[in-house]
C-alpha cells in the first residue's frame, strides 16, 4: 500500500510563539514516521532570515530501512521550498543528514574556567534572581548582543516568561542578572538542577563585561566553589565579549567542528535567501573603499541556481560555490579561502571583496533555541 503523507499546522512551544507543521507518514492507517518544521527567524549575515528548524524525526523502529525517513525528509525539504523558507537547520545525527543537502554550519564552543581562578574578578554589580519586570531588558540584551550572530534564533518577551513558568526535572529554570530591577545589563541562565551548574545562556554586552560581566562569574565562581567544582563551563563563541574578560584570568577555549553531524543546514530558497540579506549586504558594502565596491553580487549555485543582489553601480562580484558551501560561508562558519581551495573553480575571482563582505566567524545558536 502506497504511503500517505499528512501535513497539520500547529502552535509550536509557547517560548518559541511559532507556528509548527506536523508532518506524519501512514501505512493502512498506522503512522510509520513523522518530522516537524518550525517556523522560526533566525540571523543569518547580520539579517533576519525565514528558517525551517527541522526536528523530531523518527520512524517507528519495525518500519526503519525502508526509505520512510527520506520520504519525509523530501517532503519537508519540497514543503519549505513552497512555502518560502528560505534556510533550514536541524540538529543531526551522524551521517544522514547529508542525504538531503545539509551541511554543519554551527560549532559547538566550550569556554572553561578554573573556579580558583574566578577570584580574580572583583564583583561591583549585585547579582539577583531575574524579576518579571526584567523580561524586557532580557530580551533587549539577548537582541543586542546578537545583532551580528548567524544561527541566533528572534526571541519574543514571551521567551523568557514562558521559560519562568516551565519546570525541568523538577527544578524551575534560574534566570540571574546584574543591574537594577527592570534595567539588567547582564545575565545568565541555568539549566533547572542546580547541583548540575549547567550554564545555557550568558549575555552580557561589551560595555558591561567588566562590570555584569565580572559579577556574574565571580557570583557562579563562588556557587562552584560550595558544590565543590574545579571548573566553570560556558557555552560561549570565543568572539564573545566576555571570552576577552575571561582571558584576562586565564580558561581554555575549545571549538568543535563536526564532520557530519549537529548543527547543519541546507539553502532551501536561494532568491529568498537573497531577498533577505540584501539590506545587511548593502550595509557591508558602504564600509568598503569605493573602488572595491561591487554593484552586483551574483550568488552562482551550480546545482540549485542562482540569485542576483543589486546595488547601483560597479563591478560585478560572482561567489561560485555548492549551495552546501555557499551556507556556510553566508553563516560566516568557514571563510573563503578554505571553502574556495575545497571547491571553487580554476577562476578564483575576487576573493578578497568576497572575505570582507562575508567574513568567517562563529556562528551560534543558543541552546536553548535548540528544537
Ligand atoms: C534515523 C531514522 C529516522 C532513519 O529512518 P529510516 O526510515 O530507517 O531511514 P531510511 O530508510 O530513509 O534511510 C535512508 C538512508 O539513511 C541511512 N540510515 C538509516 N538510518 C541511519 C542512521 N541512524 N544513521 C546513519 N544513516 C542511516 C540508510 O542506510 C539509507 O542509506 P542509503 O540512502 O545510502 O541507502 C530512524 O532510524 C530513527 O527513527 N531513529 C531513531 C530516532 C532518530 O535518531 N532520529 C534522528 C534525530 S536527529
């Protein structure tokens, strides 16, 4: 018997405030396998960009090896497409992933500290237990610091409400912030146990690291130091503010780029793709010298096609990449140099326009935006 597909549109999880499509696969009646898309927006070269987050996809462990994951991969990919996606990521397991077009484009980072170390730090700023009135300072900071980092997921105020209310084994989510009640100017969140000090957010911008900043790691040096920890753990990009405090008393920073699995993604519309970067690009464009200026950038994917962004005159910059490699150098996860080594063409074009435009970086979306 044929295979049916089912497509039923949902509300996803209320810190998310998205919407959700459920997608089942039945055989006679029974659901053999099912995935989800999440209608999510998320930065992607300094612009918000429509993204698909892939998650839940699973086929019932009687019915593996017969093709049905890939049928409801191909029809995620097929409904993204039609209903104007423009990127989609999920977190994969090894080796499947790639199947369907996507690619890692998120490391994972680990920022480690010794607890002793923490006592470096003098802690000027009171830290306290987030209030409902700080909801909207959290997500001001949260929108701030990640104003230029690709992966990063839109928060709404409800995120952080939502978050307060939820319980995790038990253990009600801490939300600690520096600054005054409904004015925080930094702040870090828990996973619920405390006993597990497991840090999923830490946003703290620039001109409050020495002062936020500084607090905060000296409050959770001292929570460490009473459960009797060595080190601290922060799931931090080594660009972030707070990383160059952190250097300043010493840590160890590690990146993990995995081979094929994790945080992956796949172009599911290059016109929309360049729709929406179009503005952030053209920004870009106005910090370069004028005669570096291009006046048209064509983005030249030989498998999936092509897509113009133009902006007035000057030459014309051709970035020639698998729509693979393209993501990831939009993402800023791999810069251009390497990517064109691995896969461009004998004609190298102007790398160095193509560098500046679109530098490496580290892309990152927090965990708990994970689905
Ligand atoms: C992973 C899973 C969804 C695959 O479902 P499936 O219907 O058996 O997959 P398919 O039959 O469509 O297999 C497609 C291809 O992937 C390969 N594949 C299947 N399971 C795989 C796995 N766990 N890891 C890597 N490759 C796998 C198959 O060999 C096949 O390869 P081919 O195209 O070269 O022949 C299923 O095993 C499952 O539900 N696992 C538990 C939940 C899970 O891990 N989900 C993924 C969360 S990110």
């Amino acid at each position: 018997m044929e295979p049916e597909m089912r497509f039923e549109q949902v509300d996803g999880p209320r810190s998310r405030q998205c919407k959700q499509c459920k997608l089942s696969l039945d055989v006679a009646g029974e659901t053999v396998g099912r995935a989800e898309i999440n209608d999510l927006t998320m930065r992607l070269a300094s612009a918000w960009v429509r993204m698909g987050g892939i998650a839940n996809v699973v086929v019932q462990s009687q019915h593996r090896g017969k093709g049905y994951a890939s049928r409801l991969m191909r029809e995620a990919v097929s409904y993204m497409e039609r209903e104007g996606y423009a990127v989609s990521i999920l977190f994969g397991i090894p080796d499947f992933y790639h199947r369907f077009g996507y690619v890692p484009v998120t490391s994972e980072y680990n920022v480690s500290v010794a607890v002793r170390d923490t006592e470096r730090l003098s802690a000027t700023t009171t830290v306290r237990e987030a209030q409902q009135e700080d909801h909207a300072g959290l997500l001001d900071l949260y929108t701030r610091a990640n104003a230029r980092r690709s992966g990063a997921v839109r928060r709404t105020r409800v995120f952080y409400a939502a978050l307060a209310d939820e319980v995790w084994w038990g253990h009600p989510t801490r939300i600690l912030v520096a600054g005054e009640t409904g004015h925080p100017t930094g702040y870090m969140l828990l996973e619920g146990d405390p006993a597990s000090l497991s840090v999923m957010d830490v946003i703290v911008p620039a001109e409050h690291v020495a002062t936020a900043g500084a607090s905060l790691i000296a409050w959770l040096g001292q929570e460490a130091l009473a459960r009797r920890r060595e080190r601290l753990r922060l799931p931090v990009p080594p660009d972030e503010p707070l990383v160059g405090l952190l250097r300043g008393i010493g840590c160890k920073v590690e990146t993990t780029y995995p081979a094929n699995y994790g945080g992956m993604g796949r172009i599911v519309d290059l016109a929309a793709l360049a729709t929406a970067i179009k503005p952030a690009i053209a920004d870009r464009i106005q910090t370069l010298p004028v005669e570096a200026r291009p006046g048209r950038v064509e983005l030249d994917c030989p498998d999936t096609g092509q897509a113009h962004l133009e902006f007035g005159s000057g030459s014309l910059l051709t970035i020639r990449l698998p729509q693979q490699q393209l993501l990831q150098l939009l993402m800023g996860y791999r810069g251009i140099d390497e990517l064109w080594r691995e896969h461009g063409g004998d004609d190298a074009g102007d790398l160095a326009a193509i560098r500046a435009l679109f530098p490496a970086g580290y892309p990152h979306m927090w965990e708990l935006d994970h689905f």
